[in-house]
C-alpha cells in the first residue's frame, strides 16, 4: 500500500508511546511501516530533495504531536507520551487529524505563528505534509514554466530556435573555450539536413552535428526524419548527432536510432523544456526560498 498521509500517522505513533517510554522515531518508522505492510519500495520512495517519503511525513506527524502537547521530546530524536496524550488515549477518536489538534490552543497557536493567518483544514492535507505541499507547489510551478517555454519556442522563427538550440548545448557544457567559436550556426538552404555544428570538448576533438525540428505538438518525428538526418551525418562523416525538436518522437524513430551504429541522442519538446530550464536559457530567477530546520545538535549542550 502507498505510505500513509502524516495525518494518518498520528493516531499509531501516539499508541506506539502509550507505554510512557521514549521512543526513537527512527525505531517508529520501522515499527509503523510493519504495521502499515508498507513494501520495500514504498519505504525507499523519497521527494524530489532525496528524503525519504515515510521519514519525512512522521517527522511532520511527530511535530504536530508535539505541538498540540500530545507527545514531548525528552532528547533529540525522541517522542515520548504526555498527561494530555494519555488522557487521549483514554477515550480514543477514530482519528487523529489537524481538525482533531485544533481543540488544543497550543496547536492552534503554532499554526497561527507559522501561516501569519488561522490556515484553513483542506482535505489535500490528508496526504501531504507542509514541505511535501512546498515540493508539489515548486513542481508544479515548474511545470508550468516549462510548458510556458515551449509555447514561446513554437512562437519564434526557425533560426531563433536553431540559434536557442546552440545556446542551450553550450550552457550545458560544450564547445570550446570561446562561446563564440564552440557552436556555429550552419542552418540555410542546401545544409544537407545539418542546422548546427559544436565542439563536444574545448579543445575541439569532435564535433556534435545538430538538426533543430521547430514543429507543433501534433507533428511527431517519424523514422524517415531520422534516417534523413544520420545520411546527412554519413555526408559529414560524422559520428554524433542531436535531433532535438518542438514535437515528439514515434517509437519507431526511438526505435531506429537504438539500432544503427551511431550516436544521435533524441530530445523532444518535453524534455527540452525541462533542459531550457535547468540551464536557465529563456528563464530568469524570480524568487528564491530557503527551507531551514531546527538544528537538534546546537541545543544538545543546553542545561
């Protein structure tokens, strides 16, 4: 089964301390991935930062615990039951969830001081965490933008998307130790199917040969593009090869290209959006948030 919602984790992780023990969350997490039949692969799923999904979420579960004065933490990684928490348990809801917390004026004072308002109960909560919630937001504005940067390229002429593709190849690293010498912009009429040309490494060893496709979204590239595109590469002599394009690849052209002896890397209008992104070709930063957490370690020392 997926890894339960932090909410959902609340009620279990407050009976797991009903015995007035310490408990490291570490040792929880495994005792309630027992309990939830979690598979290998649901606890080794992690959030875009690397953290691990199931970690993550009883780290937030544990906090609201805390909180809302149900649990304490008599050291670092550790929870342990309070008065409240067992009085709780005495005659136990069916579930624990922010709604449930939200009796206590604690709880409520800690979410107030965190949002600047009373932040509403939506049921999206259920799943997700405050820095689950902040990942999805950052991919889906990301989403966004990228498919935003696409529109923009279908809206552009041929040669600014073939002078678009030089750039990007050369903000991720290729070419020689002059921008302007690395990449060289071939595209024009009787090019033998060849739009650009860059030096794979600085000191120009070999060169990557380029053929830029701005087409809409329902004009995939098929085989017979493909095998245009590496004869010009045998007219070259040419070994390497980039097709990128606005559109997408049929699978019989992923196909081809897999078979034939040389190497032309494919990539389509999705992941060009995703590399203009990375490498900040048609983007600029626009505001920049840094996600800190309570160092445990600086408070060891603390009488």
């Amino acid at each position: 089964m997926p890894v339960p919602g932090f909410q959902d984790l609340m009620f279990p992780m407050l009976r797991r301390a009903a015995d007035k023990e310490a408990h490291r969350i570490v040792d929880l997490v495994q005792e309630l991935a027992q309990e939830f039949r979690l598979t290998e692969a649901d606890r080794e799923e992690q959030l875009s930062s690397g953290q691990q999904v199931i970690y993550n979420r009883m780290h937030w579960a544990a906090t609201y615990l805390v909180k809302a004065g149900l649990l304490e933490r008599p050291a670092r990684g550790n929870v342990r039951i309070t008065e409240r928490g067992l009085e709780v348990l005495q005659q136990p809801p069916s579930r624990i969830n922010i709604a449930f917390l939200s009796q206590f004026p604690e709880f409520e004072g800690f979410r107030t001081r965190a949002a600047g308002i009373k932040p509403p109960v939506a049921d999206h909560e259920a799943e997700k965490d405050p820095e689950e919630l902040l990942d999805s937001t950052y991919a889906m504005l990301r989403r966004t933008v990228e498919a935003d940067l696409l529109d923009h390229v279908l809206g552009s002429t041929p040669a600014f998307f073939e002078q678009l593709v030089l750039d990007l190849l050369v903000a991720m690293g290729y070419g020689g130790a002059r921008a302007s010498e690395a990449a060289r912009h071939v595209g024009r009429t009787g090019d033998d199917g060849i739009d650009g040309v860059i030096d794979e490494d600085k000191l120009g060893l070999d060169a990557i040969y380029i053929q830029a496709k701005r087409w809409a979204p329902d004009h995939p590239v098929r085989r017979p593009d493909l095998q245009a595109f590496t004869g010009s590469l045998e007219g070259q002599r040419a070994s390497k090869g980039v097709f990128i394009t606005t559109s997408r690849f049929t699978e019989d052209a992923k196909g081809y290209v897999q078979r034939i002896g040389r190497r032309v890397v494919l990539i389509d209008g999705q992941m060009l959006g995703r590399l203009m992104y990375d490498h900040q070709i048609g983007v600029r930063e626009h505001r920049t948030y840094q996600v800190r957490r309570v160092d445990g370690a600086y408070f060891e020392g603390e009488a």
